[in-house]
C-alpha cells in the first residue's frame, strides 16, 4: 500500500517541480532521493525564546519568503440594479461582470473608501497608489447625470462641464458604456451622446489619434452612459490604465490563430513602453498549440517553444522557433533571454514559484504571463503571487491587471535589470 506524506500548509513552497515529469501524478511527492524526508536527528535541548524554523533554512531566510500578512477580509454589496449616482472629484472604476466584488475588497484594502455604483462599476474616495487588479479603467468623476434629460440636455451640460474644468490641452472623448447585459444594451445611445458632446467643443483641441494621446500630454475625457444615468470623467492620458473606451481593448483574433490566447499577449503588449522585437530571443512555456509563440514570430523573434505537446505543424516548421518537447517546470536555458512568456493552465503558486525561480537567477530581462484564478479568494491568491514574484524572485516594475480578454486569470509584466 502506498502512502501520500501530508506537507504542512505553512512549510515555504518548494521548487521541486524541476524533476517531475508532465505525465506524473503531481499530487504525489516525487520518490527521487532529494525529495524524500530529512534523516532523524536527535531532538533538541529545549531553550527560550521562539522556535526553530521548520525547515531548517536561517530565521533571516525564512523571514524574507514568508507569505504577505493578509487584510482582513471585506464583504462587498450587492451591485443595485441601477447605477447610483456618482459623486464628483472621487473615482469610477470599472471592471470584468462577476468581479464587483473583488474590485471593491481591493479598494478596501487600500483604504479608498469605495462605493458599489452599479453592475461593474464601482467608485472610491481616491486612486490607490498601485492600481487595481480587477480595474479595466479609472476617471476622476466631473458630473453626474440623470437618465430623464433629453439628449440635448445632456450633451449641453456634459459639454459645459468639461469646458469649464479642463480649460487647456488636447481632449481625447470616448463614450462606453458597462459592460454588462443591461449596459451593453445602450450602446446606441452611448453613440449618439458621443457625437452630440463632440459637437460642443472646440475643434482644435481635439485629438482624433487616440494612440498619440500619451504623447500629446492628452486628457482622456470618458462619458459612461449607465441604466440610470451617465458619468462624466477624466484622466490624463499618460496616468491611464487603458486608452479604449471603459478599458475594453478588443484585440482581433488572426484567422489562422490556434487559440483566443493570442489576444491576451497582444492586450498585454499594448501598454508596455516596449514588445518583443527582431532578433530578441523569447521563451514560451507551455507554448502548445501556439498562440502566443506565433504572434512573438510575427514581430519577428526567436522563440524557444517549450511544452510536452505538439505544436501546430505550420508553427513547428518556422525557422525562427524550436520547439523543446519538455516540461516547463524542468527546462533550463542554455544562456539568459530577452523574454519570458507563460501562459500555462496551471496551479497558480506553482506557476509564480517558477517564474520567481526565472527572475532569481537571472534567466530572462522581461516577463509576460497569465496567472489562473482560483474559484475563491481571489485577492489573497494574488497577493501572495505578488510577494513571491517581487520578494523571492526579485521581479521588477510588477504590474498585475484583469485584461480585457482574460477571464477567470490575470495579466503579469515585469523586468530585470533595466
């Protein structure tokens, strides 16, 4: 009979998946000599003082791996069926249907004082300093409206409020509306207000190329039409999280792409100051069928594909990529890349202690990849992935954001070195 060693949910995570292979039953421990217990040592002289650490690694050690303390825990409301009305100079938030909640629990945390204004929209005091994980886009609030205006009024007073506030500089409009079934459902409406404000500005400070806005020192100027009225707000375009209307960065899908997944890699990209480019070597794991090691070809990038799969035939004949048959928890680079790629439907922890293990030893300079979520608590899952990819694996400039594309998983850019 054989039997499974229960490990302690307070041990520090171990990085043992480097000798087990993809085939193998991962909720067993490996039997290989190194993964076996320590040998018995006599006990101890008892002594004062707190005990030593379990593993046997120096206090100092297991101190600085040690998991983030966690807030306690926040209850958020139930989202109304009509939007409340918001206030002005706090922020609106918006954010992926189903994850209101958890947005709210991270504004919480940061101490912001948020409010549930509706389905995916969700408001605060102030902006935290790290921006929200669960947030596709955030406005400081300028006006409020109700629905019951004409169309005429509105535009009037949405186009006065703006004159009135922001009196210099490049505007940038867009309007969206919640991206929710009821909100999606005024899309026409959110149009129609769109080009009835438009008409009511100047002219020559209007911005029409939305991709220069962060160049052009542009204040991005969003109009959010709501069930139950519509929020007028605004943010500099190089402070915000996204340039498309609401955060909602829809990225085409190649026809000959294998899967959806291309589109996150392209959403993550978006917003970095850099991409991978020609002659950059970029390592993918979990690359099968090859999503993402296709659009890292397609700018011209060397990539090391590694999965135990196949990939696609047209992908695996491309010059440029060589495709490593092997389990991305046991390969090891031959030399540093330029980037990493992951986008594994795996453990969460498991993953990040992979890629802390990347970042640690100094395999790669930049990081791209997609960390699934788990049914429930979402918040200090991702807390701990924080703290492991920073403390442990010594990642930099980290950001973490629920994309557009993603869904129950979250987007991770990082570097080193820079």
């Amino acid at each position: 009979m054989r039997f499974s060693r229960v490990i302690p949910s307070d041990w520090p995570p171990r990085e043992r998946h480097d000798t087990v292979k993809r085939n193998r039953d991962h909720a067993m421990p490996s039997r290989r000599k190194d993964a076996r217990r320590p040998p018995k040592r006599p006990a101890p002289r008892p002594q004062k003082g707190p005990p030593a650490p379990r593993s046997g690694k120096p206090a100092a050690k297991q101190a600085a791996t040690a998991a983030p303390a966690l807030p306690p825990r926040v209850k958020a409301p139930t989202p109304p069926p009509e939007m409340i009305p918001a206030q002005p100079g706090r922020w609106l938030w918006t954010c992926r249907a189903g994850f209101e909640a958890h947005l709210f629990e991270e504004l919480a945390w940061a101490d912001a004082s948020p409010r549930m204004l509706g389905e995916v929209l969700v408001e605060s005091a102030e902006r935290p300093v790290e921006p929200p994980v669960f947030a596709r886009t955030g406005i400081r609030v300028l006006a409020s409206l109700p629905s019951a205006q004409t169309l005429d009024l509105t535009a009037e007073a949405v186009a006065s409020r703006i004159v009135s506030v922001l009196t210099d500089g490049p505007l940038v409009l867009q309007a969206f509306t919640p991206d929710s079934p009821a909100g999606n459902r005024l899309a026409d409406d959110a149009d129609a207000l769109l080009e009835a404000v438009r008409t009511r500005l100047p002219a020559d400070r209007m911005l029409e190329e939305t991709w220069r806005a962060r160049e052009a020192g542009a204040t991005l100027v969003e109009l959010c039409v709501a069930p139950g009225g519509v929020i007028v707000g605004e943010v500099p375009a190089r402070e915000a999280l996204s340039l498309s209307p609401g955060g909602r960065q829809r990225m085409r899908r190649p026809t000959d792409s294998p899967s959806r997944a291309a589109m996150k890699l392209e959403e993550a990209l978006v917003n970095l100051p850099y991409e991978p480019g020609r002659g950059e070597v970029c390592v993918d794991l979990g690359a099968a069928p090859g999503g993402w090691t296709q659009r890292l070809v397609a700018r011209g990038a060397r990539v090391i594909a590694v999965d135990p799969a196949k990939l696609m035939p047209e992908l695996a004949r491309q010059p440029r990529v060589e495709h490593v048959q092997e389990s991305a928890f046991a390969y090891t680079p031959e030399e540093p890349v330029d980037w990493l790629c992951c986008d594994m439907a795996w453990r969460p922890l498991e993953v990040a202690q992979l890629l802390a293990k990347w970042g640690r030893r100094g395999w790669a300079t930049h990081l791209v990849a997609n960390i699934k979520l788990p049914m429930k608590d979402k918040n200090p899952l991702l807390l701990r992935v924080r703290h492991i990819l920073t403390e442990e694996g010594g990642w930099q400039g980290l950001t973490m954001r629920q994309l557009y594309h993603d869904r129950d998983e979250v987007t991770v850019t990082a570097h080193r070195g820079l």
